[in-house]
C-alpha cells in the first residue's frame, strides 16, 4: 500500500490499487512501511501518524539526513523496528542499488530479511554494517547514474559529429554499456583490463584513449566523488554554523 504519488514516476512504480488516501490505516496495517519524504516531512509525519505504529512493525526511513538514533529515540514505539535505506533513480528500472542500514535489535531478524526481500525487486540491496558507511557509500550509489548519463551524452554527441544518427546512437549506446559490464561480470575482470582487451596495441582504440587521457578524462572521472564528498562537508558545516 501506498499513498499517492506526486511524481509521473512514482505513479508508475504504484499501482492504482494499492494507493490508500488514509495515513493513518497504512501506518496501522503494514507490516513493513517504508517513508519516502522530505528529510523535513519526517518529524511531522511521524509525530502525527506514529501512534498507529506497533510492536513488531518495522520503519524504514529513505529521508537523507536523519539519523537512525534521531528516528528512533524520537518518534517511534520502542518495540518497532527501524532501519535507515537510501536508494538511486535505477530503482525505477528494477536495477537500482538500495543501501540499508538497522539497528542492533533489527540485525538479524526475520523484519530486516522481509524488508530487504522486498526492496530486491527494485534492484541490488547492500547491508551495511555502520550508518557512517551508509552516507559514504550512498556518495556513490546516489550520483553514478549522473556521471553515467554525461558520459553517455557526450558519446552521443560524439557520434552525432560523425554524422551516426540517433535512432542508432539510441540503440547502440546502452547496450554498448550494458554488454560491456555484463562481459566484465562473465569473465571476471577488472574494467582496466577491459580496457586494454578493446584496445589493440598501437590500434585505433588505443590512440583514441592516449588522447582522452591527454584531455584529461580520467582526472575528471576519478575527481568526481571527492568532490561531491567535500562539497557535502562544506554545506554541512554552513548549516551547523548557521544553526
């Protein structure tokens, strides 16, 4: 059950069936409920609606920001579970990756393995053992679809220069990327030796990489999540400070 959607995606991902108009009864009768709010809808909703809650429920926040101890301490029942998930926009492919992290009293129980079985239908589900490793990897999980689409972008462009056509630059690209990942799972090898596979000495491929390393492609790649990690840092210690 779920309430309505606000997005075209979200509508998509929920049947019309399973959306209730009532907060209060999905709060009441889910075993497992799952909140996807704003990180400042959380405390509202949970302070309106968490009376509902019972022992043996289990509580998963996907609201960046608050911590697990907060939640807990806060706003549940002692008896309900709670675990913090944080998910990516593949989630709505069915090949998204789920970060969960629980508390001790969830860790090992029955609640946390329904939960992540019911997450695995949206993709790969990684438990994880602190709620540090939760933020830091989310890092990862969160924006490599972003750097996945530039980099597919600019590959169109690419070929538009050439004069490819996007009806097949639309067809090959994904399953150039798609094929080349499940080849590299197949075989068992690391993506630099990938590369050096496609790139014959002293070929083609391999002039073209000498060059973009030239133009210092994979400086910018490998640059990418320290950057957002210190940018991160940065925003967190205005807010402190502005607090």
């Amino acid at each position: 059950m779920a309430t309505e959607p606000r997005s075209d995606w979200g509508r998509r991902l929920v049947p019309k069936d399973l959306i209730i108009r009532d907060c209060e009864s999905l709060f009441h009768d889910c075993e497992v409920l799952f909140v996807c709010v704003r990180s400042d809808q959380v405390y509202r909703l949970a302070e309106q609606y968490g009376k509902a809650l019972s022992e043996g429920q289990s509580f998963v926040s996907f609201s960046a920001g608050i911590e697990l101890l907060e939640i807990k301490r806060r706003l549940l029942p002692s008896g309900c579970a709670v675990a913090r998930a944080i998910a990516n926009i593949n989630i709505a492919s069915g090949r998204g990756v789920t970060l969960i992290f629980s508390a001790s009293s969830m860790q090992g129980d029955e609640r946390l393995n329904l939960t992540c079985k019911i997450l695995e239908r949206l993709g790969t589900v990684l438990r994880l053992k602190t709620e540090p490793e939760l933020d830091r990897i989310s890092l990862v999980s969160g924006t490599l679809p972003a750097i996945a689409a530039i980099f597919c972008d600019a590959l169109a462009a690419s070929g538009a220069r050439i004069g490819v056509r996007d009806e097949y630059l639309n067809e090959i690209i994904p399953a150039a990327v798609h094929g080349t990942l499940d080849t590299m799972a197949e075989l068992g090898i690391p993506a630099s030796l990938m590369a050096e596979l496609v790139a014959t000495p002293g070929g083609l491929v391999a002039s073209a990489s000498t060059e973009l390393e030239r133009a210092g492609f994979s400086g910018i790649v490998r640059n990418w999540l320290p950057y957002i990690e210190n940018t991160l840092e940065q925003e967190t210690k205005k807010e402190n400070a502005d607090v």
